[in-house]
C-alpha cells in the first residue's frame, strides 16, 4: 500500500489535491454548499455561539481554569502544590513550589513590553462573530477546506465540526490568549524551548521541534502546559500559507525518560489536532526513538486516527531526517549544518506600541468589518449560482472572480489588524516574521 504522505517527500512535490486553487468540479460545488449552510447559520435565530455544542470530550484540562488570577502578576509564593504521574495517578504528598512554578513572561519581561488590559468582550458572540475572527489572516476558504478534507467532504459533518471549533475557541478564549501571548505564558517552560519552529522541511512546511527529554509535567501547572500548547498552535497558523498548509513535526525522544511523559497532556495534544486544528499536520517524525518510546508507543498507536498514524515515522538517524529536511535547514545538534542554536528573547519595552494606539486598533477593525461584510455579499451571490457543466462559462465565474478580489482585500485588512490585537512574538523580534507578517527564515 502506497503511503501518501512518504510519496510526496519521494516525488519532491506537495499533494495539493482539495486546497485552495486544486479543487475538482466537485470539490467546488461542496465548498459552495458548505458556505451556503454557513451563512444560513450567521442569520438564523439560534446563531449564537454559547447555543452550539462542544466537541467530544477528551481534552481533561482546561486552559482557562486559572486565567482570571493571572491576569495580573502571579504569585510565585504559592504551596502545596499535588505531585503528577505519567497517568495523573501522581504523589498524594505536598511540596512547596519553586519560584518558577507559575512565574510568567510577564512577571520577568519589561512592565513596557506588556500589552494593554485585554478590552471587554461580549460573551454571547454570534457565530458570525466567532467566524471571522477564527480565519485571522488566513483566506477564509483555506479554513473551511480543512473541515471539509477532515470530514471526507462530507458538508453537514464538515459544519458541526466547525461549529464545535468556533465554540472550543470561545470557550478557551483563544482571543485572550493571541491579545496577552507570551507576556502570559510560562517562563520556564518557554525557556526550555518545548516547542519551537525553525525553518521548514523539503516540501516546504515549517518544522516544528520538541525535544521530549526538555519536559516537566512537574516544573509548571498543566493548564499553562495546555495554554502554551495553544499558543503555539496560533503562531504556527501565520507560518501557514497556502501551498504549505500544514506543519513538520519532530519529536526528539533522545534521553527521554519515563517522567517527561504527561499522559494527560499528551491526549489533550491529540485532541485539539483532532477536532480543532484538523488538517494542519504534515508529518510526524520520531528522532532517536528509545526502548522507553517504543514500549509508549504500544499505547500511544492505538489511540491514534489512522490518518494521522500514516504521518508518523522513525528517523533513527541524521540520515534519516536528512530525506525529509535539507541539510541546510537542519541544526548541527540533528545532524545538520545549520548552526541554530534555540535561545529564549524576552520581550522588548515598546515593541506592541500598536496595541496601545485605541483609535488605529478600531479603525482597523473597522476596515476589517467592512471586508468581512463585502466577502459575504460576494459569496451569497456566488453560493447561491447553480453549477454549470465545467468549463462553461457561466455568472459563477465572473462572480468567483470578483469573490478572489474581495477575499484578497479581506487578507490584506487581517494583515492590517494584526498588530493592533496580537502580542508580538519571538518570531517577530528575531526577525523571522516582519511588519507585513512575511517568513523570512
């Protein structure tokens, strides 16, 4: 049986069947319904967002569980905190907590690099809402393209899917999380480098590093383990653009033990990438595997989506990693001549001045709306056109046209917006990510 994902590191070329600007006859038409029922939900008497349901239970720990203590600076002096195991069967017996337990970014950053007190939302946002600010600079049919390859285009699953997404979001307040971003996030755990992206593989997707043997479920609370989770999840989503959509993940398990591995943690991981980030994983490499890993990995593989178990492979060696990742873009530590090496930048005094300029914030918001609503009256017209035979020019291509324009408009306003509404990231001082929100590795 022919692996999908390994052909395409064979032949060089990304599958881009079902994305943005490959879609078949088909394919096209079930996007249209997709918006069709999309845009019947933004107007119907129950579109407000508290009213849909959430996904599947299986994500144990709630980011937010504490959010509201640490939205000011957090006390490091805190005690008793219960030990954690490998299955959340952990020591019963209590210990004071180390400083470094809960301090955050925040606390050790320059009080000028903060961003401003995140602005009072409404909690009963429509899906209207939800859906827009969720497509943040992506093209909005990139977005609803993932749903429907994760749902087999199947509409009406593809749009509950979606749906429970907007309501996770909501929930998690992954508007919060974007606003504050690492002034808010764990400083030992950012420290330690437990996820960072550098560069991309051979097909052109950035890859994304977790050196397994850096993780603590101990050294921090597990909702903040979760929140970082999110939060690089969103950073990742900038370093997405079509035709890389989806990101190179490698697990490096070299010295790993038996305590670095967070059972619950790890299903909430599986979880979110299930139901929230569906379609944003490319593959999965698992580098210097151990005798430990492997007897994990008997648990771990039944869990698994089929799908996403295609995407795992064992790179024993620099070799091995060199098939799917050049030399070149590839740190000297795996075998690589790129001379990276990770290191944590604190904030800078100033650098999310943006976010304290009120008036620009809602101007571009503003101009942002008014995109959003043009997208929508375009895509009215155009989900509403009947399918012609392909290759017949028809009102739906002339429309599809004018809808490219406006989507266009609407990116460049989400590019706009961004500064005014999202921390500024590691990314941003290191000069990976510029003003326009460009990658530049």
């Amino acid at each position: 049986m022919i692996n999908n994902v390994l052909e395409q590191y064979e032949k060089g070329k990304l599958n881009l069947e079902g994305t943005l600007g490959h879609l078949t006859f088909k394919e096209s038409a079930l996007l249209q319904v997709f918006w069709r029922k999309l845009l019947e939900g933004f107007t119907s008497d129950a579109s407000k967002l508290s009213d849909i349901p959430t996904a599947p239970d299986g994500a144990a720990v709630k980011s937010t569980a504490k959010r509201s203590s640490r939205t000011e600076k957090n006390d490091t002096t805190v005690k008793n905190k219960e030990g954690s195991g490998w299955f959340g069967f952990g020591s019963s017996s209590k210990k004071e907590e180390p400083l470094s337990y809960r301090q955050t970014i925040g606390n050790v950053a320059p009080t000028e690099s903060n961003p401003p007190l995140f602005p009072t939302q409404d909690s009963a946002r429509t899906i209207r809402d939800a859906f827009w600010e969720a497509t943040l600079c992506d093209h909005p049919d990139v977005l609803l393209l993932r749903f429907l390859r994760a749902r087999k285009w199947k509409v009406d699953d593809a749009l509950q899917m979606l749906l429970a997404c907007l309501r996770w979001r909501l929930d998690e307040e992954l508007d919060w999380i974007i606003w504050n971003g690492e002034s808010v996030l764990n400083y030992s755990l950012i420290q330690r480098g437990i996820g960072y992206i550098y560069k991309t593989d051979r097909l052109g997707q950035p890859v994304l590093y977790i050196p397994v043997r850096a993780i603590d479920p101990s050294a921090q609370p597990q909702e903040q383990m979760i929140e970082y989770t999110i939060y690089l999840m969103e950073v990742a989503r900038i370093m997405l653009h079509p035709p890389a959509e989806k990101v190179c993940l490698i697990f490096d398990t070299t010295d790993m033990s038996m305590s670095n591995m967070d059972w619950t943690y790890f299903k909430t991981f599986l979880h979110y990438l299930e139901h929230y980030y569906p379609e944003c994983l490319g593959l999965v490499l698992i580098y210097n595997a151990s005798w430990v890993f492997y007897s994990l990995w008997k648990l771990i593989s039944p869990m698994l989506d089929p799908v996403v178990a295609s995407k795992v492979h064992f790179a024993s060696t620099a070799a091995d990693l060199q098939k799917f990742i050049a030399p070149q873009n590839l740190p000297v530590e795996y075998g690589g001549k790129s001379t990276f090496e990770y290191n944590y930048v604190l904030p800078k005094a100033g650098e999310n001045s943006a976010m304290q300029d009120e008036a620009a914030r809602l101007e571009a918001i503003a101009d942002r709306r008014k995109a959003c609503e043009k997208l929508e009256e375009v895509t009215r017209k155009w989900a509403g056109v009947p399918s012609t035979v392909p290759g017949t020019p028809a009102d739906g291509d002339v429309l599809a046209d004018g809808r490219n324009l406006a989507a266009n408009a609407l990116v460049a306003s989400s590019k706009a917006l961004d500064k005014h509404v999202r921390a500024r990231t590691l990314y941003h001082r290191t000069g990976i990510i510029d003003h326009d929100l460009n990658i530049h590795w």
